[in-house]
C-alpha cells in the first residue's frame, strides 16, 4: 500500500466550482462511479450563485441555434431527460414563442420551419391575439413552439441535499489557487479561504468546473488548449405587463433578444443581442475575469434594449426595469460564428486526472456524464486510464 492510499486525509477527487456542472459531477462521482472522498470547493457562500444563477434560465429544446445543428439536436435529446431528473425546478405554465424579423434575419421563417421539422422539434402557428403583440412590419412569421424555464433557487436545494446524503465535503469561500503533480499522491490541491487560510489536500482526480475561471491556477497546471471568449454581460430583470406576463418571446436570428420567465425572483429576463454583452476579451491566465467583473462599473444599458425590443413588441415599453444580474459569460472561440454551444471536455496530459469541463447550457450536463461514463474513474484503491485530449460533444 502505497503513502498516499494509506493517508487518511486523502480525496478521491477535488471539484473545483460550486454551480450546477460542479455539484452534479460530484454527485454523479459519489453515486454513480462510487467515490468515498469527495471534496467540492466553491468560492461563494453558498452553491449557484454565479453563472448557473445570472442567466436567463432557460432549458432549451433546440429552436435557439437553427445554425449549428449538433448543438439544436443534443438540446432536443436532453430536454426530457432534465424535465424528469429534476420536475420541480423545471417551470413549464408559460407560452412560449418565437419569432422571425422580416429583416436582418439569418435564418427565414420558411427555414425555421424546416429546421424544427430536421430536429424533431414541435412548432405550431399562433393564434390571432398572439400574433397581435408584434409588429406586423418587423415580424414575418410566430411560432408556438416547446421550450421551459428553470428555477435556480430548486436546483442549489437539490445540490445541497444530494451532496450532503452523498458525503461531499463542502469548502464554501474558498478557492483553489493551484494544482500541481503531488509528491507522496497524484495530484495536490492548495486552496486558499477568504480570510487567507491556506489547505493543501492530495487527491487522485481533480474536476475543474469553474467556468469563466477554467484558466486561474498556478503550479503545474497547463491551461485548456481550447481558445476562450468572455463576456461581462447584463441579463435584465424586469416586471411585465399583464399582456406579456405568461410568455416567453425569443425573436430572431440577427436582431435576436429573448424574454423569459426568471423563476428564482418572478420577474423576467431581458437579454438582447447587442447590448447584453457589455466587453469582451479573450481569455488568459494572467487576467482574472472575476476581478474584472468586480470592478466593472455596472452601468445598465436596459433603456437601449427596451427600445429596440419595443419596436418588434409594443407592449414592452409598459414593463418595468426592476434588477440586472451582471456575470462573465464563457464561450469558445471557435463557435462565434455558428452559436454552437458544445461542451469543453479536457484531460491534461501533463497532469494524470485532472479535467477541465466546461458547458454553455443546462442541458449539457448530459453531454458531460456521456463522456464521464467512458473514462476509467474509480477510488483510492483503483487505477485510472485515459488516451487524453480534447472532447468537444
């Protein structure tokens, strides 16, 4: 028995990040692969409060992406299986719409249309009152179709329940500032807490989940090879009028802003093409993207969507600017130009068991677990293969 199988101290795995990718790979490692010592380290006080919390909480059924065809078809296999895994943080007593600008649209509706009908995705015509919410100059064609909305608030009560009926052992306020081959183990972990305590914990596997941070550690951590984009956007949080109240409008493709319904506050977001995202820049390791957002200034551009937005739906201009939820917002490179929303899933060669995962949507925790179930994961007792590389589902 080796001194790191005989340490008592010891993790099977560290997961790095406390939103909904990093707590459900730690449940799915304790339930599923049978993992007896997991610590999962999350930098806020408590679990889903950044990106998978500042979002429009959207479970999506495909429609949003009629030009990359992989990501609409994995959003249509995943959908039902989230509804049933988790029915009651899943908000389904809306209607849902979308619909197509008869100018600077990519996509026609004749070609929406046919989209849906390629993925399997249900589309209905909408009724006369519906469709007498837009802008009949702007707006070629509506569209009832399918698609939910998600209440964070539910799904950090599920994180918190299974983690703890699953032992994980939970570092709040605390981050993880280095990652290194360890001498007497695999890996070893240095975290840091916010008042500057310091661990150091030795483990076999190391999940990085943290999102917009997958490139902030020191020690023999190499980076993800795959290019990144981040965003400082503004989702808007506004009160709808009575006519809007029950429904969600996507309009697109190219002028291209959602409203939706936030379960978590009751309100609805409002997110806009041209002005939600805020600044952009491309990813490095030397510039912290979660120091950039806290020392952003936070200057709302709502009065701007609110009316382009205004121009498509009339009523809009009655709602009500109520809260903004500003986030960084992570995305490949690669996929700028076609939506695609793949998930990240890296294994550093030049460190033996450590991932870094990343996902643009909800619905690709499924795409994680697929891939998850291929890799040769077990405890402190098992032996680990893996060919390495990049998996982008």
């Amino acid at each position: 028995m080796s001194g790191f199988e005989a340490d008592p101290t010891s993790q099977d795995a560290v997961v790095v990040g406390g939103g909904f990718y990093g707590t459900a790979i730690a449940v799915y490692l304790a339930r599923q692969r049978g993992l007896k010592r997991i610590v999962l380290v999350e930098r806020e006080p408590a679990l889903l409060m950044r990106a998978s919390y500042n979002n429009q909480a959207r479970v999506h059924n495909g429609y949003h992406y009629p030009r990359s065809f992989t990501t609409a078809y994995r959003s249509r296999i995943n959908l039902p299986k989230f509804v049933v895994d988790w029915p009651g943080a899943v908000k389904r007593d809306f209607t849902k719409l979308y619909a197509i600008a008869r100018r600077n649209s990519k996509v026609t509706a004749k070609q929406f249309e046919r989209f849906c009908r390629d993925i399997g995705a249900d589309i209905q015509p909408v009724n006369t009152a519906l469709r007498g919410l837009f802008e009949p100059r702007l707006i070629e064609d509506v569209f009832l179709v399918e698609e939910y909305a998600f209440d964070t608030t539910k799904l950090a009560s599920w994180a918190r329940r299974e983690l703890s009926e699953s032992g994980v052992q939970i570092r709040y306020q605390s981050r993880v500032t280095a990652i290194s081959k360890g001498a007497q183990s695999p890996l070893q972990v240095i975290t840091e807490t916010t008042q500057g305590n310091q661990e150091v914990i030795n483990c076999r596997y190391v999940f990085n989940c943290t999102y917009s941070g997958l490139n902030q550690f020191k020690g023999d951590f190499p980076g993800v090879s795959t290019g990144l984009k981040q965003e400082i956007t503004e989702m808007a949080l506004m009160q709808m009028p009575e006519s809007l109240d029950g429904l969600g409008i996507t309009v697109m493709d190219g002028p291209f802003f959602s409203m939706m319904p936030f379960p978590a506050r009751g309100l609805h977001t409002l997110s806009h093409v041209r002005y939600t995202p805020h600044l952009h820049w491309n990813d490095q390791s030397d510039l912290d993207p979660y120091a950039r957002l806290q020392h952003y200034a936070r200057e709302t551009r709502v009065d701007r969507m609110v009316r382009d937005v205004g121009r498509y739906i009339p009523d809009v201009l009655k709602a009500k600017h109520v809260d903004s939820l500003f986030e960084v917002k992570t995305v490949l490179m690669k996929n700028e130009g076609d939506d695609g929303r793949p998930i990240l899933f890296e294994r550093h060669m030049e460190l033996p068991g450590c991932y870094s995962i990343l996902g643009g949507k909800i619905d690709n925790i499924y795409d994680v677990i697929e891939t998850l179930e291929k890799e040769n994961i077990s405890g402190i007792d098992g032996q680990e293969k893996s060919n390495g590389g990049v998996v982008n589902v």
